[in-house]
C-alpha cells in the first residue's frame, strides 16, 4: 500500500504530517543538543568537585599520601575525574554523531520535501488552468448556443410578419445562420478542450500526483528510519562507554578494598617515632628532712644511711599509676663542679657518702630540672625551629629516616653522574678514533663538570654516612636506656633486660655500708610505701607469642640487646613495633633485643 493509491486526494494531510515529522526530528535534534550540555554541565562539575578535594601539595611533601587511605581517597577522585571524561566523551558524541548529523539530513529532507510539494502544485495548478479554460469554452459554446436560438426565433417571426419587407426577412436568416455557425464553432471547441482536460486530470490523478505522493512516502520512511538510527545513538553512546565507566567503579571498589588500618597505623608509628627515651619515675622529695636532721623512730622518712626502696623485691621501678598525670622527664642531679652526684635516696634524704646538704642537694636538682623542662618542650616541637643540614631538630628516630632517606638520594645522584661520565669517556673515544664525527677536546669541560659532582657527591654521602652512623648509635643508645626501665611498653616486666643486673650490682655495692643496721631497719627498708597499687597492677612473666630462629650471627654488645648465634633457635616475646628490634628469649635464659633482620620469625 502506497499513498499515491490510497491518499491520492489527501494532498493537505500528507503535507501536515510530512511537516510534522521533520518538526519531530528537529525536537529530538534540540533535545539531544541539550542533553549533550548536561552531560558537559556535569563532567565539567565533577572535575571542578576532584580539583577541589585533590591534594595541593606533591605526594612527596605530603607524609598524609603514604596512609591508605589517603591513597584509598585519591585513587577515587581519579576515577571519578576519568568517569567525569566518560561524560564528556558522551556528550561528544551526542554531539557529533546525533546533532551534527541529524540537523544536517533534516535540512537535506526540508529541502527535498519543498521540492516535491512544489512539483504537486504544478500539477495541480495546470488542472486548475485546464479546468477554467473548459468552462470558459463551456460557457462560450452556452452563450452561443442562446444566441444562435434567438437570432432563429427572431427570422421565423419576421418571416411570418407579412409587413416584414424581404430585406429584412433575408438579413435576419443570415443573421440567424451565422449564429449557428459560432454555436457549432464554439461545440467543436467545447467538446476538443472537455477532452484535453479529461486527459490532463487522468494524468494528474492516476499519473502526476501519484508519483509525487510515491515520494513524499519514501522521504518520510527514510526520515523516520533516521530518526529511530538516532535514538539508537543516543543509546550506543551510552553503551561505549560503559566498560570503562564499568573499570572506574571497579577501581573505586579496589580502592575501597585497599584501605588497611593496620599498616596505616604502623605507618604513622614509622613517620612520627621520635626515638626518645620514656620520662622515668618521679623521685620522692622529702622536704621534712631540712627539719628533722637527725634521724628519728617516728620520722616518716627512712634512715640516711642506707638506700630505701619504694618497690618491694621482685617489683619493677617502671611502674606507676596509670591513671596519673604523664610527667616530663627528670635528669639526675648535678654537682656544682659538672660532675653527677652519687645516687640520691629516691623517698628519703641523700646518702651520707654525698657531702652535700639536703637544702644544697635540693637547690641543684630544681637547676638541674629547669633546663631540662624546657628541653622536653622543644620536643614536643616548637614554632620556629631552624632546620638543620643534619636534621638534629628532628627526634632522633626521624632524623635517621631523613639522613637514610637523603643519602639513598644523593646515592642514586652520585651513579647518575658515574654513568654519565662512562657515556662521555665512551663518546670521547668514538670521537677519537673518528674524528669526523666530533671533537675530543669539546666533551671535556663535561667530563670535568661530571668529576666535579661525583667529589662533591662522594663529599656528601660521606658527610650523611656519617651523620647517619652518629644518629643510628643515639638511637640504639636511647632504645638501650629505654629497655633498662621499660622492658615491654607500655607494661613494664617482672624480669629487667640484661643491663638491669649492672644497676643491681650497683645497688647493692651501695647498700654494703647499711648492711650492718638492725633487721627492724632492713625490713622498713624492704617494706614498700604504696604497696596497695603495686598489688593491683603485679604481672605474670611474658609469655612467648611465637619463635624464631637466628639466620645471622649477632653479638649483643649494647644496653638492652643479647647475643645469639647463627641457626639458634630463640622464643618470640615480643614483635618488631617499627624500631627494627625484636625481643626474644634464649632456652638457657635471659631476655633482650636483637635485629629483626637477622632473625626468621613465625607466630603461634
């Protein structure tokens, strides 16, 4: 079925819905034309949204872009800054492939529907012209045709009027004759034109018209079968996207997968570790000895010749109430001429063995306290620290990453250079054994620039070596003094590491001189004050969470560590907490610390 058969006298209603079609094509047109600018409204706002949550600092400067997640964060606004170019990638191809193309063929269709409209109304204007040309000859033939009637009535009358002269009579059958020519004339003609125009109008109907509806069909089809391509685009754009919008949301998800609490938490324990040393216990001063300086039975201080102990045997000096307030670290005290004075009666008054006055003896531990209060602020980290070549204004454990750091750097400068001057001595030599290809002498202000740096950088890593030995040795030596009153943070053991039994012995060289006081004497000694919160917060030995086994040899020369030998198999007390130390515990006895690295360690 065509419309040329079925609508050939529907000549308005093919035109309105041809019209109405192209109408519909230029809306789809606008529509996707807007859509495109959403989606570059939108990709444009999500990128403007990842710009403004991005970092603005460098992944180097930023210690916050090691945690993961940091990382876990801007991985996600990389993949949201790539979805935001799927977007555009989108509205691009709305753009291109649907605007572009379908406002192109709609203005081809426009012009081909006008010029098939203009040739219908060709068509039909010629009928109409055959159509009035009929009835001008029809009425022509009409009007003749009365005329040649009347001018016969009128020769009959005149005829039988018998005062009618013969002229008369004569001129009015002449008159009467020609009139019946022109009417026969004008039949003729009539008749001829009747015909022509029935031919014309059986073109225009069966012929003319039908080919030009014919096509107005085809146009419409093919516009409508364009039109229905177009909103495939619209979801093929859609679709070629997809994967990758597809691997940006599964980036997301590995992102989010990525975040690890735990290594975020060693992480921030490796990039803030200060490395110093846990403040010790606050001393008891006694300050009724100024007035009781001789000792007496109802003194509550304890007797001056001997060395009291708070702690019973067998308890740890470390502990302390937990829920105390934290105190700043105390040295011990000075003498005037700069040396230490000899241990100090930790609840009571000095020993005798000191010389000094207990006024005296106080006077010099609150000069000595000052100095060192104000050393454990700038700790803590001032306003306004100037930043040393060797990084001392850092704590001892970060000022040993940043020279490590700095030194893996000036290492990997300082191979650059021996490359580069390997490459210019190979060049040189290319040179001289062709010398069309260059001269020797212009590669040696190079070659002596390259020397240069490679002293200056050999100068550097030295200096860093340096400066990284001293900082690593501040930093074994403050874990040692940390390990003679904290064995196990942040509880501290029953049993002391291996520089412990120094401190004993010394203790006990002290205490020789009171050896020889009554026993009521020795058992106040040995009788704790606070004894009620020593009891609640007594522990057990540690128990081994694992073991290990030694693949190097290590001497435990240090304070703190202990010695072992390649292949021994030792028990795992206690796990490397980012210091690169480990502490374990020999079969034949004895605890302490060794390297991580040189041992093979396995978890219960």
């Amino acid at each position: 079925m065509d419309w040329g058969t079925e609508l050939w006298d529907q000549f308005e209603v093919l035109e309105r819905h041809t019209q109405w079609g192209l109408d519909l094509l230029d809306r789809y047109v606008k529509f996707v034309r807007e859509r495109s600018e959403v989606e570059q409204a939108y990709a444009k706002q999500l990128r403007n949204l990842v710009k403004k949550y991005l970092p603005k600092r460098l992944p180097k400067d930023d210690p916050e872009a090691k945690f993961s997640q940091q990382q876990s964060f801007v991985q996600i606004l990389q993949e949201v800054n790539d979805f935001a170019g799927q977007r555009e990638l989108v509205a691009e191809n709305l753009s291109l492939r649907v605007c572009l193309e379908l406002a192109k063929y709609s203005q081809e269709m426009k012009q081909e529907r006008k010029m098939h409209f203009q040739e219908g109304r060709r068509a039909q204007q010629q009928l109409e012209n055959g159509l009035k040309q009929l009835e001008t000859s029809k009425r022509k033939f009409e009007r003749d045709c009365r005329e040649a009637e009347k001018a016969a009535q009128t020769a009959e009358r005149l005829d039988q009027d018998i005062n009618a002269t013969k002229a008369d009579v004569e001129k009015a059958k002449q008159q009467a004759h020609l009139r019946s020519h022109m009417a026969e004339e004008s039949k003729n003609e009539y008749a001829a034109q009747l015909q022509r125009f029935n031919r014309e109008q059986a073109h225009f109907y069966f012929s003319q018209m039908p080919q030009v509806f014919d096509k107005l069909q085809d146009l419409d089809e093919r516009r409508a079968s364009r039109l229905g391509a177009g909103y495939g685009l619209l979801a093929e754009a859609e679709l070629q996207v997809g994967p990758i919008i597809a691997k940006c949301l599964e980036g997301m998800k590995v992102a989010a997968e990525a975040v690890d609490a735990k290594n975020d938490s060693q992480l921030l324990i490796e990039l803030h570790k200060s490395g110093f040393v846990r403040p010790g216990d606050v001393e008891f001063e006694d300050f009724s000895q100024p007035m009781n300086r001789a000792p007496s039975d109802s003194s509550l201080g304890t007797p001056s010749d001997a060395r009291p102990e708070l702690r019973g045997q067998g308890r740890s000096r470390a502990k302390r109430w937990p829920f105390g307030k934290k105190t700043k670290p105390r040295p011990p005290p000075f003498s005037p001429s700069g040396g230490s004075l000899p241990s100090a009666l930790p609840n009571g008054p000095p020993s005798p063995r000191s010389g000094l006055d207990p006024l005296a003896l106080l006077s010099e531990i609150s000069k000595s306290v000052k100095p060192r209060l104000a050393s454990f602020r700038s700790l803590r980290g001032a306003r306004g620290t100037v930043v040393t070549e060797d990084f001392s204004h850092l704590p001892p454990e970060q000022q040993r990453k940043r020279l490590q750091q700095q030194l893996e750097e000036r290492g990997r400068e300082l191979q650059k250079e021996i490359d580069q001057r390997e490459a210019l001595k190979r060049m040189k030599d290319v040179y001289e054994k062709t010398p069309q290809m260059g001269d020797p002498a212009s590669l040696e202000p190079q070659i002596a620039e390259t020397l240069s740096n490679i002293e200056r950088l050999k100068l550097e890593v030295q200096k860093y070596e340096t400066w990284l030995a001293e900082a690593e040795s501040r930093v074994l030596s403050n874990r040692g003094d940390s390990l003679g009153r904290h064995a196990r943070p942040p509880d501290p053991p029953v049993s002391a590491p291996p520089d412990s039994d120094s401190h004993k012995t010394e203790g006990q060289d002290d205490n020789k001189a009171s050896s020889q006081e009554p026993t009521s004497s020795e058992e106040g000694q040995d009788t704790p004050i606070y004894t009620e919160f020593d009891e609640d917060f007594e522990e057990e030995p540690a128990s081994p969470i694992g073991h290990c086994v030694a693949i190097y040899h290590f001497e435990g020369s240090s304070e703190g560590t202990i010695s072992m030998a390649e292949g021994e198999d030792l028990s795992l007390i206690e796990e490397d907490k980012g210091d690169g130390w480990t502490r374990v515990r020999r079969k034949q006895g004895g605890e302490g610390y060794v390297p991580t690295s040189y041992l093979r360690v396995s978890l219960n």
